[in-house]
C-alpha cells in the first residue's frame, strides 16, 4: 500500500466514523421525532459531516495533536497522584479478640487495644491514581538491585523497619535479627538484601545538621543512592527548642541537596529519588516527662512546621524533596495510635513506606 492509499483510508474511515457518531443517536432518538427535530438533527448531521469532512485532511496531525494532549494529561496526572499520595483514611476500632478481656491477663501494649486499618481515600480522583499496596514481591521488584539510604531520628528508624518487615517478611528469623541490631540504641545500621541486591542504610542523625553533613559526604565519596528518605526535627525541638534556628538548618540542607542534584544530572546517574519523613503530630498531654511537656507544646511544633514550609525545602513548596506526611497520618490515626504522644504505633510507618513505594512508582513512569 501507498502512503497515498493509506491516507486515504483513513480518511475514509475517519469520515465513516463521523457519520456513525451522528447518526447513532438520530436512529436512537428517531421514532419520537416531532417535525421540527428532524429538521433540527438534519442540519445538526449537515454541519457535523461537514466539519468532519474538512478535518479528515488532516488526519496525520490529528495524531500529533492526541499525543500533545495525552503527555499533558500524563504530566498532570503525576503531578496531581503525588499530591494525592498521602490522603489515606484509617478506620480504628476496639480490637474484637479483646471483647472477652481477661483482666487478670496483662495485655502486652495498649497498642493491641486497638485494630486499625488504612486505605488510600476514595474518590474519582484518587481511584484514577490507582494506589496500592505492594506485596513483598511487589516492593522487592521495584527495589531490586537500588540501594536505600535512611537518616534522621527513631522515627526514620522505624520507617526502617517498616521496609525491612514488607521485604524480608515480619515473623521470619533473620527479621528478628534485624530487629535487635537496626534497635541499638543511636547506631548505624547496614544490611544488603542478597536475593534482590538491595543495599539499605540507616544513618543516625537526630538533627538536621546530621543530615546535611551526610549529604556532604554523600557528595566528596561522588556515590548516590537511589532512594533517600531523610528527617529530623524532634531532637532539635526538645534540645535546642528554636524554631528560627531550625529554619537555618533547614535551608542549609536543602542548599546541600539542591546543589548534589546538578552533580548527578551531569554525571548521567539517574538522580536518587528524595523524601522527607515529617514529623509526628505531638499529643502533649501523653509525652512522658515534664520536659517534653512543656518544651514539646503545640505552639513550637506550629513554628517548627512553619520552618519547614518557608524552607522551601519540600516539593509542593517548589523544593527537591517529596513529603511522606507522617503529620497526618498520626492526626488521623489519632491518640489511640500511640502510647506515648510522640512515638506512634508501626502501622504509621507501615503507611509510610507504601506511600513512598506508590511515590517510586508515580516518579519511576516519569523517567520511563
Ligand atoms: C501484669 O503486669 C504487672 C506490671 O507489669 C505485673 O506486676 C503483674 O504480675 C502482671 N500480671 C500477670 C498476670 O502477668
Ligand atoms: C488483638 O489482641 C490480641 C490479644 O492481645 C493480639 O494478639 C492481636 O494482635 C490484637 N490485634 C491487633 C490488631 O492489635
Ligand atoms: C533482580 O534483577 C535481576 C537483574 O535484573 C534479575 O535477574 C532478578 O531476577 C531480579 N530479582 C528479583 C527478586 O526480582
Ligand atoms: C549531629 O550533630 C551534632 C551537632 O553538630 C553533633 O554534636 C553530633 O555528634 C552529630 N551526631 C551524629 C550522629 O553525627
Ligand atoms: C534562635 O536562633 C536564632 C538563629 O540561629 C538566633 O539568632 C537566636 O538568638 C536564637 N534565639 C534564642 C532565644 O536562643
């Protein structure tokens, strides 16, 4: 066939298609016409035929112009899912193998009280992103052969070990194992995960300036991870109690993040995909020294969250990281989800890392 010939099929069928569009409806509508909805539809067919016929010309650029609106639309479609990826809805209810409760039997933390369960919020817009939950094999997919980096506080820790439970399996020995070394208290913590060749570090770094100098090292060793979930702030909160003074860490961190960025564009490494872990909403009457009570207030976690918005250091405020919003998903978790106001049941974390494996895939699909 000609490229002729092929042309002018497609014209053809395009033109059949627009008399089939037209006139669907028309016989649908047929038998209840009045006189003047015949005529009505008559000229609405005359002028459809007729701009379909003027169009059909120009068929090739038709195509163009769907793939334009399609790259668009996918444009928007990432953009609005990673805004979406953090709006999860939890149901939490009084644990039903608990309603015959033997007083006399010590419940082993009131944690268990409670079953809580979370899903992605429903709605068109939310259901178009199609969010899910990885499996084990799901997750060891999307990270094989990617080495994880994450630094900051106890949260980041049990953000850790929250990963380390969907990939090796929560009741398996070597998840014991882990469990006792990832928990040593303000330590580093290394594993490489053989079957999948994922290489996953945690980094101690309870201030932000922790994590801003191991951005730096990250930058003179000229070796970047794949992914890197990074945060800080509870630390800094407690001791140094200062929420200009986290703002400047701040700003130094993302000064350092954003000037590794170029580097790793240049040296034609894909460039790692960066989160921020938040921090937990704070339930002032439950923390549990007096310290921590007064240092801990709500009007300073305000400020501090404050900092962290005129930082700029987050995407949705023009920054390279991309938010893992552990504030809400405490906030709506809610009291029952914590024991101690500030360290919050692992479920959270759980959370957390599907949010940011749904993340990875959203992002991944852009570099494709
Ligand atoms: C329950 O816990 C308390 C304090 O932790 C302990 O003194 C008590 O012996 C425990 N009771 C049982 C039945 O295990
Ligand atoms: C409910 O309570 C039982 C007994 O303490 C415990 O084994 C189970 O894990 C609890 N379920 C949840 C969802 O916490
Ligand atoms: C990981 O990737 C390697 C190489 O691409 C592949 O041979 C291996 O089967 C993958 N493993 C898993 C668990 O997906
Ligand atoms: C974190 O930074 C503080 C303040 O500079 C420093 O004292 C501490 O040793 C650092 N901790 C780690 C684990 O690097
Ligand atoms: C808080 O930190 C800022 C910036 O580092 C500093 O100028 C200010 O003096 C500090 N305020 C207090 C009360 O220490």
């Amino acid at each position: 066939m000609t490229l002729m010939t092929m042309l002018g099929a497609v014209q053809l069928g395009a033109a059949a298609a627009c008399v089939v569009v037209v006139l669907i409806p028309m016989v649908m509508a047929g038998w209840h016409l009045s006189r003047n909805r015949i005529l009505l539809y008559c000229g609405v067919l005359f002028i459809t035929l007729a701009v379909c016929l003027h169009l059909t010309p120009y068929f090739p650029s038709v195509s163009d112009f769907v793939t334009l609106v399609s790259s668009v639309v996918v444009f928007d479609h990432r953009s609005t899912c990673i805004n979406l990826v953090n709006d999860i809805a939890w149901k939490v209810k009084p644990n039903v193998s608990l309603q015959h409760f033997n007083p006399t039997h010590n419940v082993s933390s009131s944690l268990n009280l409670y079953e809580k369960r979370w899903d992605w919020s429903k709605s068109l817009k939310h259901d178009a992103c199609d969010f899910q939950k990885l499996s084990k094999s799901d997750a060891s997919d999307l990270l094989n052969g990617s080495w994880v980096v994450v630094t900051g506080d106890s949260q980041a820790r049990f953000f850790t070990l929250s990963l380390l439970n969907l990939i090796l399996g929560p009741q398996t020995k070597r998840m014991g194992s882990v469990r006792a070394d990832l928990f040593k208290r303000h330590s580093d913590y290394s594993i490489l995960v053989h079957e999948i060749g994922m290489k996953l570090d945690f980094v101690w770094a309870p201030y932000v300036v922790n994590l801003t100098n191991s951005m730096v090292g990250l930058k003179t060793k000229k070796s970047y991870p794949d992914v890197m979930v990074m945060g800080a702030g509870l630390w800094h909160m407690l001791h140094v109690n200062n929420a200009s003074n986290y703002d400047f860490a701040l700003r130094m961190l993302k000064s350092s993040v954003v000037s590794l960025l170029p580097l790793t564009a240049s040296a034609s490494i894909k460039s790692p995909h960066l989160f921020w872990l938040g921090m937990p909403m704070l339930i002032n009457g439950m923390l549990n020294t007096q310290e921590k009570r007064e240092k801990m207030s709500d009007r300073i976690w305000h400020a501090y969250d404050r900092a962290l918005g005129d930082s700029r250091l987050l995407r949705q405020t023009g920054g390279p990281l991309v938010l893992l919003d552990i504030q809400s998903l405490t906030w709506n978790c809610g009291p029952r989800c914590t024991s101690d106001g500030m360290h919050y049941d692992l479920v959270i974390y759980e959370a957390a890392v599907q949010v940011m494996l749904n993340a990875l895939l959203i992002e991944s699909h852009q570099s494709l």
